[in-house]
C-alpha cells in the first residue's frame, strides 16, 4: 500500500531537482542537486499532508542560501501567485523598516500624529477631546503598537471595515473605535492594525505601499511588481490581499535570514531585521479558542510569542504566517528556510508535520 501510495503521490507532485549553481538570467534563486534525504523528508511531508486532506501546494527549502528542495502539487506550478493571507503583514513591516531608515517617521510615533485632518473632523464632529465614544487612550497608540498587534482594541476590526459603506474612511473609523486596553500591553490579532501602517506610509510616501514596496524591497531582490488588493480609497490593505510565487516568499525569507542584505549590499540594516523578527509581546492568552484549550490542538509554535508582523516558533525560528498554511519559517540556526503553501483546515496540525519531517534534515 504504501508503494502504491507513493506512486500516486508521484502524479499529483512535482519535484524540482535543478541542477545548476548561482543566479541565473531568470534571476531566480541558486539550486543544487536534491540529496535523498531531502527527497525522502519532502515526500514524507507530502504524504502526511495529503494523508490528512490538509491539500499541500508547495514546498521549497533553501540551505545556505540555495534550493536544496522544492515541490508543487495538486495542479500548482512553479510560477503561478499564490494567495498569501497574512504574508502580507511580513512584506509590510519590511517595507516600512525604509521609511523608518528614510527618516519619515518612528515606530514611536504617534498613530494619531499622521492623521490630523481626521482627527480635526472627529473633534469638531464631537463635544468630547476625542472621537464620539470617547477615546482617552488613542493618544497614548503609537505605530510600534501597530506592529505589534496591541493596539488595546478588544476585537479584529477586519469585519467592520469591509463593511463600511465607500464613502467611509477606513482610517477615520479605526480613530474613532474606542480603545479598551492600554496601548501596548495585550496582545489581540488585528489585521486593520496593519492596515494602519499601509495608510501612514502612503500618507508620508505619496505612493501605494505596493509600488513603494517594489522600488525599495522587490526589484532588489528579484521579484516582480506583485498584485496587492486596495479598499476603496484606493489604500492598499497590508495585512492581506497580496499574491505571490514561492520562490518570491522563499527570498524574502532569504532576505531576513541575511538581515537585511542581497548580493553583498544592506539594503536594510541588519537591527530592523532583529526587532521585527524578535519577541516584543505574549500571545499565550488570546487568540486561542475555548475549544482548542480543551481539544488540546494548541501547538507550541502558537504561544512563543509575537514579534512585528511575524511570530516567534519553536528551535529559535520566526516566522511569516498567513490562513490556510501559507509560510515562511526562517531557521538562523540551521542556516535554512522553509516555505510551505496550502489550503490547509488544520495549520497546527502541517506545521507539526513540517518539524517532524523536514526539520530533521536541516
């Protein structure tokens, strides 16, 4: 059975084993031979995936900077953009680090302090200093609590914004929900909070974050002008909505493993790198469900902490992390990054399958 399980896996998946050394003219990322132990891991991988209906897409591994491994399946190929999810966030926070290092602004900036024609309009739209429920804490949100993830908001503000009718202005609304926690110090998933800083940048930038993105972080590195969604106001949404190859998510994991440098240039400086990548806040007591506490599905890679826009993981990893098992594992120790693509009902469940098969061979 298990032969013939492998011979059918053989049809839905194709393995790339490219043989040659150092970037080539399509600018992709250097390969080598795959080694069986690899092949071995990513079949193994890939079966378990399927075996548990988790519908793997892609997989591709890097060693010291060069593919040692890589796999499509269920009908996705090589070149084809993948839905991202919360990727985004990670493209995003990278992207800002060159404003940060522009002089533009500072991540202890004042939220507030980037929109002042909205907060004149709350004010005079209100008897109260500040927006209509009464916000006192909103001075007090600055734009590393975006980053974060504890903007002290009690819920995702995802669902209200797309809600909205076209003439609302996203940003004005964020300003006016009221701020339950102190800024800073709990942490609650928020993709709007992201949002937040596509809107800041396109403020201070005059340009979109995609083709800010582009001209300081994509075509450095060899990726092409990516599909990012906007809202109406023609804002693009910096939590989720951008689309992508592997390869492309593979590099910007390269990217980060080099702090911050491609080709022998910084092109960010490698301290950026280390605090976004680095525990800024506990995520042990929220975004975990009553029911998986008392399932037990809780993995360990979920309470290691969050960073900006990415999560802290098990082995001293860090990680970009979208829904349906889109990711970038980066892996300082062993040298190594791990990209996975899927439209996975279980994310705990494909990571746990990413540690106990391909993680040994690193």
């Amino acid at each position: 059975m298990k032969t013939v399980h492998f011979l059918l896996q053989a049809t839905i998946c194709l393995l790339m084993p490219i043989a040659c050394h150092g970037q080539n003219q399509s600018n992709s990322l250097p390969r080598t031979e795959v080694h069986p132990e690899i092949e071995e891991a990513i079949t193994g991988y890939i079966n378990a995936m399927q075996d548990n209906e988790l519908d793997p897409h892609s997989i591709m591994i890097l060693k010291a900077g060069c593919v040692v491994g890589e796999r499509w399946c269920n009908g996705w190929k090589p070149e084809q953009p993948h839905t991202l999810y919360s990727i985004s966030k990670t493209f995003t926070v990278m992207t800002l680090g060159f404003a940060v290092e522009e002089g533009l602004l500072s991540i202890e900036d004042s939220v507030m302090s980037f929109f002042p024609d909205l907060v004149k309009k709350i004010q005079a739209e209100s008897s109260l200093a500040f927006p209509d429920l009464a916000n006192p804490l909103l001075p007090d949100l600055k734009v590393k609590h975006l980053l974060m993830m504890a903007t002290g908001h009690a819920e995702d503000l995802t669902g209200k914004m797309k809600r909205l009718s076209p003439n609302q202005d996203w940003a004005e609304v964020f300003l006016k929900t009221p701020i339950k926690y102190q800024p800073g110090t709990r942490f609650h998933y928020n993709s709007i909070a992201t949002f937040m800083v596509a809107a800041i940048l396109q403020r201070l930038t005059g340009q979109c974050l995609n083709d800010y993105l582009y001209e300081h972080l994509l075509e450095p590195i060899g990726i092409p002008h990516l599909n990012w969604g906007t809202n109406h106001q023609g804002i693009n949404f910096g939590g989720w909505g951008l689309e992508a190859t592997t390869e492309d998510l593979a590099k910007l994991g390269q990217f980060m493993l080099q702090k911050g440098q491609w080709n022998g240039k910084q092109l960010l400086p490698s301290s950026w790198i280390e605090e976004c990548s680095s525990y800024q806040i506990d995520n042990e007591t929220d975004d975990i469900s009553d029911f998986e506490k008392k399932a037990n599905q809780i993995s360990a890679d979920w309470i290691q902490g969050y960073c900006y826009q990415m999560w802290r993981g098990l082995h001293n990893s860090y990680r970009a992390d979208g829904a349906y098992g889109q990711y970038i594992i980066v892996l300082p120790e062993q040298d190594a990054v791990v990209v996975m693509t899927a439209h996975s009902k279980n994310n705990r469940l494909q990571m746990r399958l990413m540690w106990d098969h391909i993680f040994p061979v690193l």
